[in-house]
C-alpha cells in the first residue's frame, strides 16, 4: 500500500478505528480499511459461499465494483432484473429473507450510531429486521460528530445529491437543497437512527478511509 499523506488520509487513519471501538461498544460487529481494496476484501470474507445476497441502491457499492464480483460467486436477487415494477416490489420483498445484505449509510456519528433516510423503505427495513446478516460499507466522508449532525448531514447533504439520480419531481431536484417536502416521491420518507446493533454482530460495518458516495 503507498502512503497514506493526505490531510484527509490521515484524519481518516487516527479517526477511523476510534469509531470503530464505538461501534463496538454498541454491540457492531465494525472493522476499518484504510483504501478501497482493502474494503472490498473485508467485504467479500464477510460473505459465506452458499449465501444469498442481496442490496439496496448504494453509489459507495458501486465505486467498490462489489456487486460484481458478488454475482460470480453467490445466488443474488437483483430488482435491476425487474421486467416490471410490480416485480421489482417483489424482489425487494425477497430481499428482507436473503443471508447477507448489502447497504451503505448515509452517515455514522463519532460514537458509533447509523442514520439513514429513505424512500421506499426497503433499504431501512433490512438494516431493521430480515437478513441474517447485514454489511453497511462506508467513507469516512460520512462520518459526523454527533448524531445530529448526522441526521443533519442526511438530509442536507446525502438526500438532495442522491435525488438527482432520479426523474423526479421533487424541490431539491431544481434547487439543490432540502425543502422538507412532502412530495409523492420524496426519497426522505422513513428516516432511521440505528442507536445499538441488536443482535449482537448481526450488522458488520466496515470503516473505508476513503471519500465514498454521497
């Protein structure tokens, strides 16, 4: 590995594994990868051979190419192989029963808490209850002081970026900044704050000290 001499390459090596003891402490089962190599392997060790796997919609997965490399060595269920958007709501009912579930956040605050907005919920509800297993992979772009800040930083940063995805017509769509809309197509319809890992190491969070997604 070359050296790490950033600014934020090194903040992110003195303040990552800190987080990590505090997502320890709340009973996360959480490792720090300073590059996005070493991620993507800690990713995949995570992942026993006969799991299904599944995911919500993650630019961080993305950048990482796991979903990829996933698809050559377990069954997936893919809502992208969705002919309809009936069945799309289908797979990602099946999605809530997979093995191991893939995710980012949308930030961790300094003591170990996940905060998440989302959409359609099916993201949330898997980090909440169903898979056996859930992997939340993260910059530490996303990583925040407090827990207010993360929700702070989820709704005026993550959610406004992530809905230019989308031909949407919601406010932050024309002009850049959260409304506190009520739009039929808001993309911050649940917003959850995950305070403990409950069971105990069934949500693996690994640190990437790298910038990833929004």
């Amino acid at each position: 590995m070359s050296e790490r001499t950033t600014p934020f390459e090194k903040q992110a090596d003195k303040l990552g594994p800190r987080v990590v003891e505090a997502l320890k402490r709340r009973h996360f089962e959480a490792f720090y990868c300073p590059t996005k190599e070493e991620a993507t392997q800690k990713v995949l060790s995570l992942i026993p051979a006969d799991d299904v796997v599944a995911w919500g919609g993650s630019l961080t997965l993305a950048q990482l190419g796991i979903i990829e490399k996933v698809k050559e060595t377990n069954k997936v269920i893919d809502r992208a192989d969705a002919a309809t958007p009936e069945e799309g709501r289908e797979l990602m009912r099946k999605a809530l029963l997979c093995d191991t579930y893939l995710m980012s956040s949308n930030a961790i605050s300094e003591d170990g808490q996940l905060y998440n907005i989302d959409g359609n919920g099916n993201r949330v509800a898997a980090l909440i209850f169903g898979p056996k297993s859930v992997i939340v992979v993260a910059g530490m772009n996303k990583v925040t002081k407090t827990i207010a800040d993360a929700q702070t930083r989820s709704r005026t940063i993550a959610a406004p970026l992530n809905a230019q995805r989308f031909p949407i017509e919601n406010p932050c769509n024309y002009t850049g900044t959260c409304a506190d809309c009520l739009s039929k197509t808001s993309i911050c319809a649940s917003m959850v704050r995950t305070r403990i890992c409950r069971p105990e190491g069934k949500i693996k969070v690994i640190l990437v000290g790298e910038t990833l997604g929004f």
